[in-house]
C-alpha cells in the first residue's frame, strides 16, 4: 500500500483548494475506477479529495426545458430519472448497457466521463503505454489490439475511450460543466474527450484540477427520437467492441435534425459530423443511411486484427436509424 493523504471537501472552493495543495492529487467520487487502478499500480495520487459530500447529485429541469445533471447522480439513478427516459431515451439506454447493476449503483455521472481506457497495456504497468507512461512506447500496436481504434488513432496510441454515456451525450449536443480555481465553464460533450496525437496522456480538455460538477442536456434535443445500440462479445458486462447513439427527426418527408456518435472506435466518443451533414434533407432511407455512414467510417484505419470494427459499427448505425425514422414498422 502506498500512502496517501485524504480529505473531505465541504464545498467547491474547499476541493479545488486541496487540490491545488496536494500535487498529483485526484478527486474521490464513487472510486469504480480509481481504486481500480490504485490497486493496479497505475494511478499512485498524493491525496484524495473525496467529493462524495458536495450537492451534486441531483436532476433539475431548468426553464428552458434541459435538464442539469449533477456530476455525483449514480449512474442507475439516472437512467431510471422519468424525465430522462421520457425525453433522453438514448441516455438511459447507454446507461443501462454499462457495467452491473451494482456498479451503476455506485458510478458516478462525472466519473463515468473521467473512466480510463480499458486497454490492458494501460492496465499492466510491466507493458510499455505511451497513456500511462509518456516515452514508453504502445505495445497494443504490435501486440494484442482486437478491441482497439480504427478512428483518430496516432503512433503514440491506439486506445478506445470506455464510456457509454459519453456516447450519447456527444449524440445529444450535451455540455460538461468544469469548476476550478478559474471558475465555470461548459464544453460541448463531444469535444470534452481528446484524440491521443503526441499526448496520449491527456484523456480529457479539462485542466488539472478542475473539477465536473454537471451535465446539461439541452432542450432542443428534447424528445426527438434516439436510440443507443452496444455490439459486445457476451451479453452484459462487457465494454463494446463498437455503439451507436443516435438522434433523429424527421418532418416533411425528410431528415430534419440529427445526431449520430459512435463508440470503443477512437480515443474519445466519435461525433460523426461527416454523416449527418450528408444526412440532414435527405429522404430517410436505407441507402441515405448506408451513404452517410460510409462516408464517416471512409476515415477508418484499421490495424491488422480490428478491421471488423468497420463493418459492424456501419451496420449497427444502419439498424438505428432506420428504426428510428421508421418506427411503426418495427412495432
């Protein structure tokens, strides 16, 4: 065991002070992964500052119609939220694709966003991992890489971001909101989780110390038709091998709004802008669908042993859509 300090914040300012105090700190919420990876020797922090105890773990409706999202609502209690399954299905469903019940019974909104890859590279500290330890080297590209990015991948890294949720909140056109020393800002879900390039490292825009505090589920996407599928290799309890979020609207004989992401093909939750431009005013069919995501997935550079991820993420995009623009057909 490796020691470590601990403190309780009682209010924001109180935990982002302690962090700043404690160098190579990390904050405490429900620990599902963090104590995973303390037990594994890969995260070693100074101190933890336990959060759990901040007023964060609530769902509000808002006037404008969103939802705000405390980043310390449970992960079960979320998806069970009436007005989240009523106007976010696609959120409860992500939610509830993920992990055991006991583990969403524990996991956090913010700490599913801040979950790390699960690529045993990263997970094994006798493995070189550029993610883990800069320099090092990826041994996943010559080695055991069946589960890992066909998208936005670089030299340094080739690992898939493990979220669920953050796949349909970067389909929902969801912010994160970020408290720190330099006070709140919001970043657009989608752009929160970075691409590896020359700093594997960073999973994430936020900057050390700063501290999710919510979610906010816009009204605009309110509502709309949307839907998540996960492809794993055994039915439940398992991290996917490729997921679809999708948002649909369609008026007047076309497609009038949409979202699409993917999941587990790229470092962070793949926002598919390229298909739902070609998309958006087109007739809702098979073969627009079949298009637009051939155009996204065009950018695809498998490696030798995940080439598989391509044709199952289109097909799954494929089936989403289709059932979401045509829903008396399958009822």
């Amino acid at each position: 065991m490796k020691p470590f300090a601990y403190v309780r914040a009682g209010s924001l300012a109180e935990a982002a002070d302690a962090y700043a105090s404690h160098p190579g700190a990390r904050y405490l919420g429900g620990g599902t992964n963090l104590v995973d990876l303390m037990k594994l020797g890969v995260e070693e922090p100074t101190a933890l500052i336990d959060v759990t105890r901040l007023p964060l773990d609530r769902v509000t409706e808002l006037p404008d119609g969103s939802l705000r999202v405390g980043a310390l609502t449970r992960n079960s209690d979320l998806a069970a939220h009436p007005l989240v399954r009523d106007r976010y299905p696609v959120l409860s469903q992500a939610l509830l694709a993920g992990a055991s019940g006991q583990l969403r019974n524990a996991a956090t909104t913010g700490g599913n966003l801040l979950q790390r890859t699960r690529c045993p590279y990263f997970q094994d500290v006798s493995k070189p991992c550029n993610k883990r330890k800069p320099g090092s080297g990826c041994g996943a590209r010559d080695g055991v890489h069946r589960d890992h990015a066909v998208l936005g991948h670089s030299e340094r890294c080739i690992a898939t971001h493990p979220s669920d949720l953050a796949v349909a909140l970067a389909a929902l056109d969801a912010q994160v909101e970020l408290y720190g020393l330099a006070g709140v800002r919001r970043v657009p879900a989608a752009e929160f989780h970075r691409l590896p390039g020359e700093h594997p490292e960073r999973d994430a825009v936020a900057e050390p110390g700063e501290l999710v505090t919510g979610v906010l589920l816009p009204a605009a996407t309110a509502g709309l038709p949307s839907a998540y599928r996960k492809a794993r290799d055994r039915a439940s309890y398992a991290f996917a091998l490729a997921s679809v979020a999708a948002v649909l609207e369609v008026a007047d004989g076309v497609v009038a709004q949409v979202g699409l992401a993917f999941g587990a093909l790229a470092h962070r939750p793949w926002r598919a802008g390229r298909a739902e431009e070609a998309l958006r005013g087109a007739a809702p069919t098979a073969a627009s669908f079949e298009h637009a995501v051939g155009l996204e997935l065009s950018a695809a550079r498998p490696l030798r042993d995940n080439a598989y991820k391509v044709p199952l993420a289109r097909n799954l995009a494929v089936d989403v859509l289709t059932r979401l623009a045509h829903p008396r057909e399958e009822s």
